[in-house]
C-alpha cells in the first residue's frame, strides 16, 4: 500500500471517529432540571436552625409556587440563601407564588407541626412563573331553618311587648297600620326624647337578629306582625 493510501485511511479513521465521538455525546447530554419539586409531610416541627431532617432547597431558583397543600391554612416559612435566625422567613401557602428579581442560589424551609398535613412547592430554576388560581374561602352561617308565624300584636302609644326574649336567630317586624310607630326596648316612646326608638313606618319591615324581648309604641294605632327564625 503506497503512503498516500495510507494517509487517506487514517484521515477516513480519525474522521469516523469524531462522527463516532460526537454521536456519543449527543446520545448521553442530559438537558438542565428546568422545574423541581417538593412536597413536604408536616407532621412534625421544624425549625430554621435544625441541622438534621431540615428540608433544604440545594439548587438555584427564580421563582417558586406553592402547587398543592392539605388546605388554605396549611403554611411553611420559606428563607433565602440563610438560615441566619436574624433574618425573617416569607410565609407561603397554597396557590401562593413569588418571582425573584435575581436568581436564588438556595433557600431553607421551616414550619409548625400540622398533624395529618402536607404542602407541596415547585421551583422554577431560571423562568418567571405567575399563578392563574387564587384560593378563596368564604365563610358563611345560616340564620336560621324554621320559621314560626305569631298573631298580630295592636300597639297604641304606651309601650307594649311585641315579643318576649326567646331562643330565636332572625325576628322580622312588618307595621300594617294605619299609624307610624317606634320598636326598642321596654322604655321605648313615640314621642320625642332619649327613649325614643327606630321608626317603623307602615308598610316598613325591621330585622333584629338578637333574642332580646322587643317592644313598639304607635303614634296613634298599630298593627305589627311578625315570624321569627330559629
């Protein structure tokens, strides 16, 4: 084989083997965690100063969204870079989600023990992240389930009891006539003074949520009827 065939193999071979080379490492290149997850149980307290079972986040991010939690209330402290006690932790709870201006190079994690809890937070290690859900929880009572209807109680202008103190959530107060009148306490007047009450025009309607006893005095005659709901 001439010298010039020689160097034309071993150029062939050594270009085969960087195609070779290079595939490889094509085949092996990981991409970079882009998000990273985790979920912590809550069972037991954990403090920002606790060297063992502390919860840390080792690895860079730009922002963070708390993706799942037990309920609203459930909540950890989240520090950044330090787990100096001088410096105040950021309370996080569900839905809740924040976006750094600089990237973090690594955040602790502290809480009081909720038996039977969990949070769950996910980091962003260099997107900015907004959450589209908001957690809203509305508290409501209801006044009452059962309505009871009384007879009509006529009212003149020396104070009378509509109704007596009583178990009871809602009164409602209707004033049929023909005259004006006032609804208070025992001392209540239709007249002017200190003791006068709120005026409950005719055809008005007046709602006490109370179990105080009600009175009414009329500026001539009164009918007043009225349900409770309890």
């Amino acid at each position: 084989m001439s010298n010039d065939s020689l160097i034309e193999a071993a150029r062939l071979l050594r270009a085969a083997t960087e195609v070779l080379s290079a595939g490889l490492k094509v085949n092996t290149y990981e991409p970079p965690q882009e998000v990273r997850v985790i979920r912590i149980e809550l069972d037991t307290a954990q403090t920002i100063q606790q060297a063992t079972a502390r919860v840390d986040v080792g690895f860079p991010f730009k922002s963070y969204y708390v993706s799942d939690a037990t309920d609203s209330s459930t909540q950890v402290k989240l520090y950044t870079n330090t787990r100096d006690s001088n410096q105040d932790g950021v309370s996080i709870r569900k839905k809740d989600s924040h976006n750094f201006e600089q990237q973090q190079a690594k955040a602790f994690l502290s809480w009081d023990a909720q038996a039977g809890k969990f949070i769950e937070i996910t980091f962003f290690v260099s997107s900015s992240f907004q959450s589209g859900t908001q957690v809203s929880e509305v508290s409501s009572t209801v006044d009452g389930n059962s309505i009871t209807e009384f007879a009509p109680v006529t009212i003149s202008s020396t104070a009378a009891a509509l109704i007596d103190a009583s178990t009871r959530n809602v009164i409602n107060l209707v004033n049929e006539g023909p005259d004006d009148c006032y609804i208070g306490g025992s001392g209540v007047s239709a007249v002017s003074g200190s003791e006068r009450g709120l005026l409950l025009a005719v055809g008005a309607e007046r709602v006490y949520s109370n179990t105080a006893a009600i009175y009414g005095a009329s500026l001539g005659s009164s009918v007043i009827r009225f349900q409770t709901e309890a």
